[in-house]
C-alpha cells in the first residue's frame, strides 16, 4: 500500500498539471474534461513573466517558469545584486536602493521593467504589490497581464469590515462583532462590553498580525486600542478597527483555493497554521489533522462560496478560525499565493504557481473538485534569522556556513540563499521554507524532525532548535494545537540551558584534531588550519602531549591530549578521559568527521567561525569556544558601550530622550525599525543621558552604540 501511494505520490509530483499534452500547433490543451469552459475568455499567450519580487519567492516562480518553457524576468535591488533570483532568471533589472519603498513597491519602476524587457505578464509573488489594487490596476490599463485575482477582489478582501459583510452574505460563517465606520473610543469601547470579553481589536486594513491586540478586561481595553491603532497607522496609513469576540484556543485553519477566468472555482483542500509567534506563523501542515469529512467539505465549500462572491481567479487562501468543536469562522482572504502552498501542493500533485499562470492567460482548469484526493501528509516549517531566547528578535548577518538537508520529491528546500550570502535588514527575516511529505502524519512528523536535525547554519542566530522543540512536543505530536500554543507550553518549549556533558567537549576536540592532521584541507573547518596549529608552532605528530581550553557558556575545561602510537588520542576533560580516534569521510556530497570515542562511532560535522567551534551530530547542535588569551579578553570587555546598543541592524524610528534627561531602568529611550518589525530598545538602568549618538531617520548596525547613559544609584 505505502509503495502504491508514493508511486502516485511521484507520478503527480513529476507531472505537475494533470493530463498536458502538446497539439500539433504547439499549443497546450488537456486530455481531461472540464466543468465549464467561457468561450467568451481570451487566450493569452505568455513566453515571458517578470517576477516583481525577491528570495525564495521569486526562485520559486522562477523554477516553473522554466518548467514551463516561460522566459523570466527578475528585478533586484542594491542588496540583490547578487542574489540567488538574479542568478535564476533568463534577465534581470535594476530597480533601486535596497529600501523597498525605493524598489520592490515602486509601481513605475516595475512596469518600465516589463516594457523594456518585453514580459507580457506580471507574477507578484507574495507580499510587496501582491495585494495591491492598484498595481494590478495599473498592469490592465498598460496591458500587461497580472498573475493573480481583479483589483475588485483584493479591494474588497483588504478591508476586513468590507469582507466581513461580503462572506455574512454570501452565506460564509463568520464571528459577530462591531465593523462599523463610528470609530471613537467610547464607541469602539461599548461595542466591546456588548460583546462581553475577551475580544479581538484587529485593524481593518490588517495582515500579518499588525494592528491586532486581544483584550481580556475593560481595563485592558484603552491601552490595548492605543497600541493597535498605533501599529495600523504605521503599517496600513489606516487605523480603523474592527471589534470582535474572540474565540479562546482557537486553530487557525485555511482552505487553498483555486478559480480560472471561466467561473469554475475548486477547493485543494485545508492546512493548519495554528502554531504561531507574534500572529504569524512557523509550522503549517496539510490537511489539518482530526478534521471529519463532513467537516472538511462544509470549510471547503465555504471557501469557495467565498471565492466565488468576490469573483475570484487564480490562488487564493480563505481564512477561517475554529473552534474545539470544529465550528469554523470566516476570518480573512489572502488574495494571493500563500507561503505555505507548497505543503497543498504536496498533497494534490498540483503546482500552484503554473496553475497561476495558466489561468492568467486565459486557460480552463484541468480538473474538478471531484478529480481532487488527498495524497498523504505535508508538514512547512519556516527557517527564520530570528533568536527565540530573546522573544524571536530578528537578525541580520552572513551565512557564513549553510548545509541543508537533500531534496527529493518528498523533501523540499524552498529558499532564496546559499552560502555566503547575507540576511538584510531591509526584507523578511526568513531564510527557507523546510516542507516535508510523507504517507502519514505520523511518519511525515518524523521526517519533518529528522531533516531539521540536517539543517546547519552558522553565522546568525536561527529557529532551527526551537522548531526541533517544537514538533518534539507531546501535544503537537498529538495534534493538540491552537494559537496560544507556544504562549501555553512556553516553559517547556524554552527549557533550562543544560551545561555540555565532558564527552561533547571532547567531540570538539577530537574534531579539531583530525582536521590538524588533514591540514584543514577538504573539512568543514572554515578558518582553514585548526587553531592549534596557529597555538603551536610545529606539528602535532612531534609531540607527544598538548594542552588548550574550551568553554561553554560559564562551563570551562582545559583538555589535556595525549598522542599515542596506535595513532589514537587520549583526550582528558573534566576528570574524565577518553580514547579517540577518526578521519575525515565524504558522504552524500558532504565531508564528515568519522569518530570512534570509547567504543562509540559517530558522524558529524564541525564547523570553526569567530572563535566558535560548531559541532552538527544526528542530533543536536552546540558550539565551544576557543581559549582568548588573557590581554584580549580584557579589551574586549574595556569595550563593552555604556548605555543603549541596538539589538539589530536598522533605522531609528524615534529618539525619546535628549542629554541631560534621567531615565530609569526599562524606560524606552529610542525605537528601531528592522526586518517589518519595530523594537522599543529601553535603558539597561537608572541613569542620565550623557551623549545621544542617533537621530530619527538614521542607520544603525548591531550593537551600535546609541547613547551614553550614566549610571547612578536608587
């Protein structure tokens, strides 16, 4: 049976559309009967698309379009020069400083591309213009053909209170609540208490969690309002809200779309996006778990219905809460590709973005809604430059050393970088998408654990540990999730630092060794020769006992190594010693440290960057340090700034202190603008303001100093 299943499973994947067969015109027609056909529609040929957007996003469009024999166009700002995308495409154009209000959001700049490169189609990708009514305006009146819905439905989906009458009518369940134009505060105020608490204040406008706040109490209420419409002003120049109540451990539950331009709409099923951070979301997976079939069918028809009364074309994603018994409510529609479509398409056979294409140019679905089955399990989990210890804070950085796990038809590595490249601050954080499909859930889970123990980065922090956590824990294994659910098991999810067992200590060492004797020649040591042989001025095998320090957070051990004759090592940390031996080995394109400790043989890979020793096993990963002698050590610290540093790369919102001001521990003294998000950055203690560095407006780079501030006691 699971032979059968993934022989389907390949066969779908390898087709990509069902059923295209090449007439002897050339043209593409489908061997498989459609529901309806509008003889009225046009066709449109497309031979060229411009792909008005970057990363993952843009390579994935890229990929197939070539699939497709469709020449692409990629555009690039100064930071994508470059950029994996621009290597993709068949052209690529310059658009622009790195900003993307100066680049990817400058309509004009977009459209002369297209003119000049001659694409006759537009694929905006997600985020950017996608959703932007009046880009896709724009394309029609210059006759380009946008790859995606009529401004008329992405106007009317952008308004959360619009969309909410649109779905009441059109017989879409949704939550009551006030969407009304009165927007003062005792209105908005009233409406909540009539509501009864908890409620949702969501940002009419909204998306991404942005001008999103749940309020618990009345006392809660104003503050909450404060903030929300704060946030929706700067991120939407709109801030009006909707009030609603709000459904307590609700999943979060979509349903993929899809619509040709000859009124035949289809349903590819549902995904789960329950687990979240800040409202948005890291692991997905498709279809949603425990869902009955009556169930589904009642969520997919009403995606459609939804679909359908905005008079939709191409990919679409209806949105919907739920609740513990299954009972669903429209929440919004994303009129556009999702990030996570790739797991839909894992379980369909069905590649999105060249149904997109199709049926931008006019073609009819190639299948029903009874031509759709589910195909086993798909599971999406988000690879971002983010730090989960520090409340996910964003990073920015290099990828100084990156080793994913192989790609195959049940493992996919959507990503927009390779090694070397850099994370800016001026785009989203994420570095890949990890999607992984199996038989079931069970095994897809599995699997989903196993290739993210395979995925190595080294130069800026990630949230690859966390999402190991995270699909380890026993409720999400069972299925248990809602939105909450990283809030609820938080101290599980973050658990205690458990200080390196001596043996790992010696796994390091034992690393650096072999690589020594290889001369730093083929290994993963990336500062070329180990730092023993920058320590000592000859080599090893002329010595018969060797000395140096490696630490671990507060954790410091000297290891003493001793070379015996057999060609093994004695390596001796902590009180314990242990008999080594190992050699360097190439595996699936990979070069691997062979290791035998007491008996023991494993495999792993060590990496050596900025003082750091990184060492990836089958199971975890951890970095030592090497040994700072004792005068740099001291500069180091004599170096440490005096006041507020920027956590990140950025641009400063707002100064809110002057010289001369007494601040006092936790107090925000300046915020900061990075990777879509804004950062209060606060006083480290009570203080006055000695010097202010920054102005509002102004470039920071991580761990710039922003101001002194002059300590003084209680």
């Amino acid at each position: 049976m699971a032979a059968r299943m993934l022989s389907s499973r390949l066969k779908q994947l390898s087709s990509g559309v069902e059923g295209p067969l090449k007439s002897a015109c050339g043209c593409v027609r489908y061997a498989h009967s459609v529901a309806m056909k509008d003889e009225s529609v046009p066709l449109t040929p497309i031979s060229k698309v411009l792909v008005a957007n970057r990363g993952e996003i843009a390579c994935r469009v890229i990929r197939t379009a070539k699939k497709m024999g469709i020449r692409s166009v990629a555009c690039f700002s100064d930071a994508d020069a470059n950029s994996m995308h621009v290597a993709l495409a068949d052209e690529s154009y310059y658009i622009g400083p790195s900003p993307a209000t100066e680049s990817y959001l400058r309509m004009d700049k977009i459209i002369d591309v297209a003119k000049r490169s001659g694409a006759q189609a537009i694929h905006p990708g997600y985020g950017f213009l996608s959703e932007k009514p009046e880009f896709a305006n724009l394309c029609e009146d210059e006759g380009i053909t946008f790859i995606g819905p009529p401004s008329t439905a992405i106007t009317d989906m952008g308004i959360k209170s619009t969309s909410k009458h649109i779905m009441d009518a059109a017989d879409v369940p949704i939550i009551r609540g006030y969407h009304g134009e009165i927007q003062d505060d005792e209105t908005l105020r009233q409406e909540a208490e009539k509501i009864g608490y908890p409620v949702m204040l969501k940002a009419v406008r909204g998306g991404g969690g942005k001008g999103m706040r749940i309020v618990n109490t009345a006392n809660d209420f104003q503050a909450s309002l404060d903030s929300a419409r704060n946030e929706a002003r700067k991120a939407f120049d709109d801030d009006k809200m909707l009030v609603e109540k709000f459904v307590e451990r609700p999943r979060h539950v979509e349903v993929q779309v899809f619509a040709d331009r000859h009124d035949n709409i289809v349903y590819l099923f549902e995904r789960d996006c329950s687990v979240q951070r800040r409202h948005q979301k890291i692991i997905e997976e498709a279809p949603a778990p425990g869902l009955s079939d009556e169930v589904r069918r009642q969520i997919g028809e009403a995606a459609v219905r939804a679909a359908r009364a905005v008079g939709y074309v191409g990919a679409g994603t209806v949105e919907f809460i739920m609740d513990a018994q299954q009972n669903f409510y429209f929440m919004e529609m994303n009129t556009r590709l999702q990030v996570e479509h790739p797991i839909s398409e894992m379980i369909t056979g069905k590649d999105l973005v060249e149904l997109q294409i199709r049926a931008a140019g006019g073609e009819v679905l190639p299948f029903t809604q009874d031509d759709l089955k589910i195909n086993g399990h798909s599971f999406e989990a988000r690879i971002y430059a983010e730090d989960p210890d520090s409340d996910f804070l964003p990073g920015t950085g290099k990828l100084d050393y990156l080793s994913t796990p192989l790609g195959n038809e049940q493992t996919r590595i959507e990503t927009g970088v390779r090694q070397g490249d850099e994370v800016s601050q001026y785009y989203d954080p994420m570095i890949a998408k990890l999607v992984v499909w199996d038989e079931c859930r069970f095994t897809a889970l599995q699997a989903l654990k196993q290739k993210l123990k395979d995925y190595h980065i080294v130069g800026l922090a990630t949230n690859i540990n966390f999402l190991g956590h995270l699909a380890s824990h026993p409720q999400f294994e069972t299925a248990d999730v809602h939105t909450g659910f990283i809030e609820e098991h938080y101290g599980e999810l973050f658990p205690a630092k458990q200080p390196l067992a001596t043996r790992q200590f010696a796994q390091a060492a034992l690393a650096l060794l072999i690589n020594e004797t290889n001369n730093g020649s083929q290994s993963n040591c990336m500062e070329g020769n180990s730092p023993f042989t920058a320590m000592q001025g000859f080599q090893m095998n002329l010595v018969t006992k060797r000395s140096f320090r490696l630490s671990h957070g507060d954790v410091s051990h000297l290891v003493d190594v001793s070379f015996a004759k057999n060609g093994k090592f004695e390596i001796a940390v902590g009180g314990d010693t242990f008999v080594c031996s190992g050699s360097l080995i190439e595996e699936d394109g990979k070069t691997l440290y062979s290791t035998d400790i007491d008996g023991q043989r494993e495999k792993y890979s060590m990496v050596v960057k900025d003082g750091s020793v990184h060492i990836f096993t089958k199971d975890q990963h951890f970095a030592l340090e090497k040994e700072v002698p004792k005068f740099i050590r001291e500069k180091m610290e004599s170096a440490v700034p005096e006041g507020a540093v920027a956590p990140m790369t950025g641009t400063i919102l707002d100064v809110r202190v002057a010289v001369g001001d007494t601040v006092a521990a936790g107090d925000v003294v300046a915020v900061i603008y990075a990777m879509k998000l804004e950062h209060s950055i606060s006083a480290p203690y009570n203080g006055v303001i000695e010097e202010v560095f920054v102005s509002t407006g102004g470039m920071v780079d991580q761990n710039e100093e922003l101001m002194k501030i002059k300590e003084i006691s209680e």
